[in-house]
C-alpha cells in the first residue's frame, strides 16, 4: 500500500474523527501531536491493535463516513507495510493527509 493511500483511506479518516475541542486547544501543534502518536501507535504487531492504541492517545468521535475506509484499511491485510509506512514515513504521510485537509476545507468554503 502507497503513502498516498494510506493518507487518503486511512490517516485522512483518522484526523476527520479527532475530536474539535482537542484540536481547537492544541492549536499550534495538533498537527505534530498527531504525528508523533501515529508513529508511537505504529510500533505494534497490527492494525487493530494500532487503533487501540491511538485511539488512547487521542480522543475520536467516529464519523460514519469514515468507517468503511478505516475498516477497508484495517481489513486489507496489509498490516506490515501500512505499520512500516507509519514508523519509517509518518512525516510525509502527515503531509500527504494535510494536504487533503486543505483541499477538503478549500471544498467546502467555496
């Protein structure tokens, strides 16, 4: 699975479901909060448990419309690599979703 997919169906997803007041009062760094616990979550032996894990770190409010991506991602089979991309690439993986994140509020103001 590419960097790219897994920001799109995974990692874009999961900051979709973090909770706003988290956000609103982590302002300035919410965006390396949220990597570094991608990464410290990613050293684990699959995904279910890496959203354990996450999931203790942050606060998520589960959107719906997220859930089959998420699911999708978890379910692939493609545990190894989507945890290897996590520890090794998180930085860029994190760019890749904030780059969607912007597109998405540029979406939605327009």
């Amino acid at each position: 699975m590419t960097e790219k997919h897994i920001a799109e169906d995974f990692v874009f997803p999961l900051w979709r479901c973090i909770n706003a007041d988290f956000k609103s009062k982590y302002r300035a760094d919410s965006w390396g909060i949220f990597e570094n616990f991608l990464k410290s979550s990613a050293y684990c032996e699959n995904l279910k448990i890496f959203l354990d894990k996450f999931m203790r770190l942050i606060p998520i409010e589960w959107q719906h419309k997220f859930e089959k991506q998420i699911l999708g991602v978890i379910e692939s089979g493609e545990d190894d690599s989507v945890l290897t991309a996590l520890r090794t690439e998180c930085a860029y993986i994190v760019l890749l979703t904030r780059v969607l994140n912007e597109e998405h509020k540029e979406k939605f103001a327009a």
